[in-house]
C-alpha cells in the first residue's frame, strides 16, 4: 500500500515544484521592489544637495555628496533591471515546467493503470482471504457441534470455493504486483530526474540572483572607494584655496597712493551758470532756486564722494577705491 501511496506523493511533489518556480519570480520581484524604492530615494536625496546653502567654504563638498549619491541610485537602478531580466527567465522555465508536465503525465499513465490494478486486486485480495477464513472456521464448528453430513458437505463445498478465489486472487496480485512494480520503478526514477533537474535549474536562478547582487555590490563598494578618495583628496587647504579664488578680486597689491596735484583748469572749466538740481539731493533742496547753495544737511554727502557743483574742488576719482578693488582679501557684495 505503500508504495500505491508512493506514486500519488511523487506525482503531486512534480506540480509543486511549479509553484516554488512561482514563488522564487515573486521573492525576486519583491526584491526589485524594494531595490527600485531604494533608487528612487538615492536620487530624490542627490536632487535634495541643490536646496542646501551655496555659501562658504563647505560648498564643494556638496558636489562630491550629489556625484556619488547619484551613481549609488544608478547602482541600484541597474539591479532593478538585471532582477527583472530574471525574473522573465523564472518564468520562462515556469513555462517549460507545465510542459514537462503534460508530457510526463501522458508518459506515466500505464504506471497510473497499473497503481489502480493493484489497488484493486488488493481490495479483492483482502475481501477473498477474509471470506476463506470465514468459510474454514465455519466449516470447523460444524464439525464440532455434530452438524449432519449434509450440512457439513455443503459447508465444505462453499470452503474449497472460497479457497480456490482466495488462491486466484494471490496469484492475480503476484503478477499484477510485477508490472506494477517494473513500472513504477521506471516511473520513480523519471519523476526523480524531473526534480533533479528542478532543483539544479533553481540554483542556478539563486546562482545568477547572487551573482548579479555581488556585482552590484562591489560597483556600490568602488562608489564608496571614490567618495572616500574624493574626500581625502578635497583638504582644507584646498576648500579655503577655492573660497580665496573664487571670492578674491585680485593677487597683487596696490602700490602707495600719491599726492596728485589739482588740475585747477579742469576745476574753472566745469563751472558754468545754469541751475540744476544736484546729485543725490532730492528732497533735501527746497526749491529750484536754491540749488547753487549747498545746505548744512548736503555737506556729508558731498566729502563723501556725490560730484561737487560750484566752486569745489573736484574730489580724485578712483582713488579711495583702489586697494580694496585690488586686496587679494576683499570679497563681493555675496559675502
């Protein structure tokens, strides 16, 4: 009976070696969900650098960050694609399973006939030797009990009967239990080569599932290699070096600045008679016609650089400004 059991667990073990086929794709697919998730993330983070402050001498940093946070989420975009190329293979052998299936049923169908001959021979078998054992005890209490011949006769005639089924059906088993044995021999052994090739062709999906994730792996570990020597290499020197660089207006200092002599002849020709309203004074003036005199309030402006009208000697033009425009030290409005 056992071996009748045999063939049902055998036959029921290849269909669920599809549904393991079906569960790897869905592992795999899972995984890609979660890697694709993890990309997304790496290139909101790397879009995220661009709202930091771009002032200071940190800013280059910032560079380095985005630049390796966008080859990790490129890393992991690449999983993604190789894990659905695998994922299209699983199922491409899921396919070739049912296949296997189809033919594999159609081959062991004498070894399924042979199954039920012997279950059934086996039914009758045990029903027969039961029936005889019935029959021989109950032609024995006859004979103790004194029953008359007749009865004992007739007794006997249903016992020999019943022996000679019993007889036929043990010689019935024997042969049927010989095909049924041959073939599920054979039966047994293309049921273990089905999930031996199973299972070798499922490693070799885990083989290429680690393989890919390795590869990935080490390309996620070369990413952090350069982010280390990106920042080794990035000193504070250098940091300061650039800040100087791109803030500075200038390397060489000024010279000394000089007395210059006033160009009294540039001074008379500037003046002329005509009434204008002076630089910078708007709303200070009271009326047009006030204009030629300078009021108490105009006068700081005017020693602190606004162009002069009347009389005034005209200021030197530049120089005031002409270090700070050349310091190496000085820096732009942004600072």
């Amino acid at each position: 009976e056992g071996m009748n059991n045999g063939f049902d667990v055998l036959y029921h073990n290849m269909k669920h070696g599809h549904l393991s086929t079906k569960d790897l794709a869905d592992f795999i697919r899972e995984r890609a969900t979660i890697e694709e998730a993890y990309s997304k993330s790496m290139t909101k983070l790397a879009k995220s650098v661009n709202n930091y402050t771009q002032l200071g001498t940190f800013v280059p940093v910032w560079d380095i960050f985005k630049t390796s946070t966008e080859k990790l989420a490129s890393c992991h975009s690449d999983l993604v694609r190789r894990l659905q190329e695998l994922i299209k293979e699983v199922h491409k052998y899921g396919d070739e399973q049912i296949k296997t299936y189809k033919k594999t049923k159609e081959d062991v169908s004498g070894t399924l006939e042979a199954v039920q001959n012997i279950q059934s021979i086996t039914q009758a078998l045990q029903k027969s030797k039961e029936n005889y054992s019935a029959k021989c005890v109950e032609q024995e209490r006859l004979k103790k009990e004194g029953a008359t011949q007749r009865e004992v006769d007739k007794a006997a005639v249903k016992s020999k009967k019943a022996t000679d089924t019993y007889k036929l059906y043990v010689e019935k088993y024997a042969a049927v239990k010989s095909v049924f044995e041959q073939k599920m021999t054979e039966t047994a052994q293309k049921f273990q080569d089905i999930e031996e090739t199973h299972l070798l062709r499922m490693k070799e999906i885990i083989e290429s599932l680690s393989n890919t994730i390795k590869e990935i792996h080490l390309q996620i570990g070369e990413v952090h290699e350069e982010f280390i020597n990106n920042m080794t290499n990035t000193t504070v020197e250098s940091l300061i070096q650039k800040f100087a660089e791109s803030k500075g207006t200038g390397k060489e200092r000024p010279g000394p600045i000089e007395f210059e002599e006033c160009n009294k002849s540039s001074a008379v020709e500037g003046i002329k008679p005509r009434k204008r309203k002076p630089f910078g004074l708007s709303g200070i003036m009271k009326k047009e016609k006030d204009t030629e005199s300078v009021t108490p309030h105009a006068l700081p402006l005017l020693q602190h650089g606004v162009p002069p009208t009347g009389d005034s000697p005209p200021q030197t033009s530049g120089c005031p400004g002409k270090w700070l425009s050349h310091h190496p030290w000085r820096y732009s409005e942004s600072m």
